[in-house]
C-alpha cells in the first residue's frame, strides 16, 4: 500500500501536468496526481475527498483547454472553504494580474510559473516548504478525524473545532456566526471575513458531507460591514435562516495563541 502524501495538480494542458508530475516526484517524496480541472467545482471537491489530497496545485487559467466553468483562483477560495487548512497554491504565468490582486491572494499561495520551470533553488526549497506544509495538515486531520468523525448530530464542541479549522485557515476571518438549523443536522455558518467581497445578497456555498464532517454544510463568506447590515435587516438572509438562535465564535476566543496557518 502506498503510505505517500498525494497532491492532486488540476492543469488543463496535459503535457504541462505530466512534466510538472515528474519534478515534484523527483524532488520530494509524494504521490502526484494530474488532473485536467472537471466541469463543476462540486466534482472538484469530490476528487480531493477520493484521493485524500494533502495538497492540491492549482493552474490559474483554467478554462483555456478545458470545459472548466471556473478559474483557479474560483476554485482557489471555494477549496480553502471545503477542506480548512488544506495546503492550495496557484500556479501563473501572470502573478500581478487584476484578477488576483482584486481577489487578494496572499503571496505565500503564489507560484511563479517561470521560477518553478527556471531556478532550480526556489524549486527545491518551495517543494520541501510545501512537503512540510502537508505533513501539518495530514497530522491535524488525522489528530480531529477520530472526534468528528465518530460525531452522529452537529453539537457545540463540534462546530467550535470546525470552526477553529476555518480560523487557522484563513486569517481574514474574524468571526464565525453558527446559525442554528433546528434538527442539527446540518451546518449553516455565517463567516466574517475581511478579504470577503463586497455583496448585496448573500450567497451560500453547500459542501456535501466527508468523511471528517459527516453533515452539510452551507457557509456564507461576507465583509465585516455586511455582517452590520444583516443585523440591521437591510441584508436579507436566506430563506428558512434565522439569527433568533445562533452563537458566535470570535477568533481571540477559540484559536490557540501562537497557533500557526498551515494553509
């Protein structure tokens, strides 16, 4: 049985792929997976679960040679949302682009694509940073798997460590609204994010049940002043949701101090 981390690497040019497959290989000790990017972020989603990626590299331009309805920085946010603390980098040719820098990737999930091909010492040293990165993440997921996975109705202590997760993962989050559904079971959380953009509505992602958070999970991602206005009623919330039970998590009072970001 193979026992090596596996990266999934989503590239919509074949030959590309291959050629990257084979020097992250040599370089350091994981399986790579390449994949051209399916049609559906869901799909997406769905390959992370089945081949337990540790990490997963994203090309920027996905729809070039591919009937992808998405860009790499899309499936960028919505994989940091799926699996928090996942290690994901984006792969470009075109790292001040208007589209990156509007969305406010951070520098440290950017990947040259003339460094990566050219300097073989930035190679060597991204790789093993990543390698290390993953090695994190696969020791906290297997450390949480036995609790969440045991877990049969969505209960306090679980949404706080889901929670704590979504913390480390991305630090434009400043609070997280767990908006309580009822029958527990299923998860809607409302994320207070700084990096969030700006919306008149809010929109809900669904993530269908995994191995580790065996519930549905409905998350809406929206800027601090948004957050005012929900309050308030001038912003709507989805049908069927209601802040008349909820509980907040605040990052000062659920993430561990010191705790680092292993995304």
């Amino acid at each position: 049985m193979d026992d090596k981390l596996t990266i999934l690497f989503v590239e919509d040019d074949p030959d590309s792929a291959s050629d990257y497959k084979g020097d992250i290989e040599a370089l350091i000790d994981v399986t790579v997976i390449a994949i051209a990017p399916p049609a559906d972020l869901l799909d997406l989603t769905a390959l992370v679960n089945e081949v337990n990626a540790s990490a997963v590299i994203l090309d920027e331009r996905l729809q070039q040679l591919s009937d992808a309805t998405y860009a790499g920085i899309d499936a960028f946010d919505y994989l940091r949302s799926a699996f928090p603390g996942l290690p994901v980098d984006i792969l470009t040719a075109y790292p001040h682009s208007s589209e990156l820098k509007r969305r406010g990737l951070q520098i440290d999930h950017l990947i040259r694509k003339r460094d990566l091909d050219d300097d073989e010492a930035y190679k060597q040293s991204y790789l093993q940073e990543l390698y290390q990165r993953m090695r994190r993440y696969r020791q906290r997921e297997d450390e949480r798997h036995e609790f969440m996975a045991a877990s049969d109705t969505v209960t306090k202590e679980f949404v706080e460590s889901l929670a704590q997760l979504h913390f480390e993962a991305d630090d434009g989050i400043e609070q997280i609204i767990w908006v309580r559904s009822g029958d527990e079971k299923e998860i809607r959380l409302i994320e207070v994010n700084r990096t969030a953009l700006p919306t008149e509505s809010i929109q809900i992602f669904r993530f269908a049940p995994s191995e580790d958070v065996p519930f549905p999970t409905f998350i809406a991602d929206i800027r601090p002043t948004e957050w005012e206005r929900i309050q308030s009623g001038d912003i709507p919330l989805p049908e069927g949701w209601s802040l008349e039970e909820t509980r907040v998590f605040r990052r000062s009072e659920v993430l561990p101090k010191g705790r680092e970001d292993v995304g």
